[in-house]
C-alpha cells in the first residue's frame, strides 16, 4: 500500500495523539499509586518517586514524539533555525513572552481568580494571555489597590512565583507585630495565640481539612496549621512577634486585622483597669 504526504502526516499526528494520551494516564496512574499509599513517615520518599517517575514519563514521552517527527524536522530544521535566529534578533522580548506562556501553560503555577505574587507585583489573576498577566493589585497590607497591573509573562522565566491559592479556598498567612523593649514574650504569646484563635474559630476545621488534603496530594506536611507565634529579632534593641494562621484566601485582610487589633486591646486592657 503506498502512502502520500498527507496520509503520513495523518499517522504522525495520531501516534503523538495516543503518545501523549498515554503518557498522562501513566502519570496519573502513578500519583495515584502512590497517594494510595501515602504515610507521614514516607512522605518525602514518596514525592521524590513520584517527581522521578514524572520526569521519566515525560522524557520518554519527548524520545516517542522526536522519533515520529524525526523525517518531518529533518527537512524543516535549516529554515526553522534561519526564522528562529532572525525572530529572536527582531523582538528578543516578544519571543520570552511567548515562552513564558507556553512555560505558564505546561506547569500551571497559578490560574484564574487565585492571588499571587510575581516578583514585585501582587494581586488577584483577572486575565492571562500570551503576552502578559493581567493583576487586580493587592497592596502589603492585604487590601485591593483599585489598580490593574500587566506583568508580562517574560517575567515568568526569571522570577519565582508565589500561589497564595495553591491549596484552595484557605492559606496559611502571617502578620508581624513590633514588640516594646522588655516585653515579657511568654505574655505577648499567650495573648496572640488567644485572639488569634478566636479569629480563626468559625473557620478552623474546614481550614485544617483542606491544608491537610493539599499537603497529602503534594506530599508535604501541613498537619501543623493552628495558630502559633515566632519571635524574630530584628536588632539588638528591637524583637517581632509573628502570628501564623490559617485563613480564607479572601479574608486575609479582615482576620490579619481582627488579630491585630485583638491583640492591642488586650494589652490596653489591663492599663485601662489599672487606671480606674
């Protein structure tokens, strides 16, 4: 039976078809495998073999395709290079946006509606194209800006990432509070853990079950996500209390304030008593 150009290239794209195909079902098989047997004392071992085993589906996956397309790249390789040379002497720029989206499309660092940090840019993802990331910005302080930022996706080959969403609904975050000099730190912690669990109270269950989940599916541990306090010295006159916490993604701001706010007037109080 003799084939044409075209009924050749009809079975190239078909075996890259079920390549791929076949590729994602091991892949999932495999997280599969090994969430079944997931324990807290194996959990390192078992994303460093499920990472292992993803890259050498994937490795195989790209030998199966280069060895489809092989003929085909063959006759294409000189003047793919001479336009690949010539686009990247052209817009140097316009080439790295593309490779960030198509980088950004592969890994899925983040997607609609979860709030991220990209570089020196925060805020909600409202929009994403190949050229760039459209932001609601969301200032330090937790609150929305009413400004829209375009960070383009160029950005993205350079610079880390960080998924406030990740996990869902609920996020671990943080707040800083600056303490006085002397200040007693086992008072300053029996105080913020208190408010910052009465915060957290209507929450807590459903926070604890979703980190959890999220913490199995990526193998890391998130069973400690309760309130707690840390102490970071800042200088040798001046020491921070941190406050970490669960929360909802979208009301970090009114919690962080709650804990804040909380935390002051329960050291008022006492002066106030003091005073009457």
């Amino acid at each position: 039976m003799h084939f044409n150009a075209n009924d050749s290239l009809l079975i190239n794209v078909v075996a890259s078809m079920v390549v791929v195909l076949a590729g994602t079902l091991v892949v999932k098989l495999i997280n599969r495998f090994f969430s079944g047997r997931l324990q807290a004392d194996n959990r390192g071992a078992y994303r460093a073999w499920t990472v292992a085993s993803r890259n050498v589906v994937a490795a195989v996956m790209f030998l199966l395709l280069l060895g489809i397309w092989v003929s085909e790249l063959k006759s294409v390789a000189i003047s793919l290079a001479a336009f690949a040379a010539a686009l990247i002497l052209v817009g140097k720029e316009l080439v790295m946006c593309f490779l960030g989206a198509f980088m950004r499309m592969i890994t899925r660092p983040y997607q609609l509606g979860d709030l991220v940090e990209i570089g020196p840019f925060g805020g909600e993802v409202i929009d994403m194209d190949v050229m760039s990331t459209t932001l609601v910005e969301v200032a330090p302080t937790r609150q929305y800006t009413g400004f829209t930022v375009q960070v383009p996706n160029s950005l993205l080959l350079t610079t880390a990432v960080r998924n406030h969403s990740q996990a869902g609904k609920y996020t671990l975050d943080m707040v800083r509070i600056p303490l006085a000099v002397g200040m007693d730190p086992d008072v300053v912690e029996a105080k913020l853990l208190a408010v910052a669990r009465q915060a957290c109270e209507p929450f807590m269950e459903e926070a604890g079950r979703t980190l959890r989940r999220y913490g199995d599916m990526r193998f890391v541990d998130l069973s400690q996500f309760e309130p707690r306090v840390l102490f970071e010295p800042v200088d040798a006159e001046r020491v921070d209390a941190i406050v970490r916490f669960p929360v909802p993604v979208s009301a970090r701001l009114p919690v962080a304030q709650q804990i804040v706010r909380g935390y002051y007037r329960a050291c008022t109080l006492p002066q106030a008593g003091a005073a009457v």
